[in-house]
C-alpha cells in the first residue's frame, strides 16, 4: 500500500470506508509503483494500483488484474500558471497534448 500520508492512501481508504469496509493491514508500505507491481509479480502479495499503470504497462508486466472495482472520487489534475506571465511555447505546446490525450481518456470514463 502506500505510505499513510500520499494522497492514493486516503483515496483507497476513503473507497472501503464508503463500502463500509476497513481497509486491509498493510504488509508493505511504499510510494513505489515499481517496487508494489515487483512484489505483486512474485505471487505472494496483491496490490492496489493506479489504473494508468495496469492501462500503460500491461505488455511489460506480468500481473493478473482482479476483477474488483472501488468507487474512488479521483481529484482533478490542473496544470496552473502564474498570473500575469504568459507560458512559454513548450507549456502551451505540453498541455496542448495533454488535454487532447485526456479527452479520449475521459470521455470512455464517463458514465
């Protein structure tokens, strides 16, 4: 699981307790995506994961994804700029490309 004070541990604990569940007891505790998709790939831990890694990295890792959805509200993502100073070319160019990836993301998630 991830360390107490990361803001995907308040969202999974938030997602049981709305379930009326308790979360589960940690038996490893890390910020690390990588180290938590290794100790899953051994077989002898499960995980919860950002759906970006089991949608982006499938075809490099060899994880079995369980059937088990939570309800999670996901908190926005904003890209902010200082005022009165204008991005430079690479920003706009950046959140251009963001935006036009999100969409297609978003618009699948939508119910």
């Amino acid at each position: 699981m991830p360390e107490s004070d990361n803001i995907a541990m308040v969202l999974i604990s938030e997602a049981f307790h709305s379930a009326g569940l308790a979360p589960p007891a940690p038996q490893v505790v890390s910020n690390s995506v990588p180290l938590r998709v290794r100790l899953v790939e051994t077989g002898r831990f499960i995980a919860i994961l950002p759906e970006s890694t089991l949608r982006f990295g499938t075809h490099r890792i060899q994880i079995k994804i369980l059937p088990v959805r939570l309800r999670m509200k996901t908190p926005p993502t904003v890209a902010i700029s200082l005022k009165n100073r204008t991005p430079n070319p690479i920003a706009n160019l950046f959140i251009h490309e963001l935006r036009a990836f999100a969409e297609p993301v978003m618009t699948r998630m939508s119910p």
